[in-house]
C-alpha cells in the first residue's frame, strides 16, 4: 500500500504538471519506503537526491508553464517553491540525525506542505486568469 497516493482531487488540470505531481509522490513514497525497510544509507540518499532532483526541476517546469499562461500568482508560486525547497532540503539533510523517525517527519511534510501547495497555490496559479489587455492599461 502506498502512503503518498495521486488522488484526482489534486489535479490543476495540465497534464504535464499532473504527471509531475504523481512523480513527485511517487519519489517520496520510495525514499519513506527505503527509511522505513532500513535500507543502506546509500540507498536513502540516492532517493534522497532522486526527490531532491526532480521536486527543483518540477517548481522550474511549473514556473516556466504559469509563465506562459501568464498566471497573475507566478511571483507568488515562485516563493513558495522556494519555501519548500527549502524546507525539503532540511528535512533531507537531518536524515542522519532524525534516525527512525525520518519517515514520520517525511510524511508530516508531504500531507501538510507539499499536498496542500498542489491543492491550494497550484490550483488557484493555474485557475487564475492573466488580467485582460484593459485591466494592464488602466
């Protein structure tokens, strides 16, 4: 059974960014697998830099993609990946220190910050309507 399942509730309705998003709880489903199984610490690092790797290049592709549609909320969406980067990076980087209860901490990150960007912040970039050419006159 996997803990961090694609529900269509999360989806912003572009298919790239949803397939995105799939991968993205995909990844932190294997590297909470390879904490909770005690894989080598190899192992967890490797899924480590794999989540790592892929959230950074998701938040530019999603960036690049709200750009194009002119999403009035980019500068918004820009700081909050940043945010979550950051937050991501910590939570990764205290892996060691953390020991047992990585998997606790990593679950803890992905229902109350990442599901609810995608719910919430994603949703409402990529509902949101770039002002029409008189509203950017005026």
């Amino acid at each position: 059974m996997s803990l961090f399942e694609w529900k269509d509730d999360y989806a912003v309705g572009d298919s790239g960014v949803d397939s995105q998003h799939r991968q993205l709880l995909e990844l932190a489903q294997l590297l909470y697998n390879a904490a909770r199984d005690d894989k080598a610490d190899s192992v967890v690092r490797q899924a480590i830099d794999a989540l790592i790797v892929y959230t950074e290049r998701h938040f530019a592709d999603e960036e690049e993609c709200l750009a194009g549609r002119g999403s009035p909320l980019l500068d918004d969406q820009r700081h909050e990946h940043i945010q979550l980067t950051t937050e991501l990076r910590a939570l990764c980087s205290a892996y060691a220190a953390v020991g047992e209860g990585f998997g606790a901490t990593l679950e803890r990150w992905v229902s109350t910050r990442l599901v609810p960007h995608m719910l919430t912040t994603d949703r409402c970039a990529f509902e949101a309507k770039p002002p029409s050419a008189t509203e950017s006159a005026a």
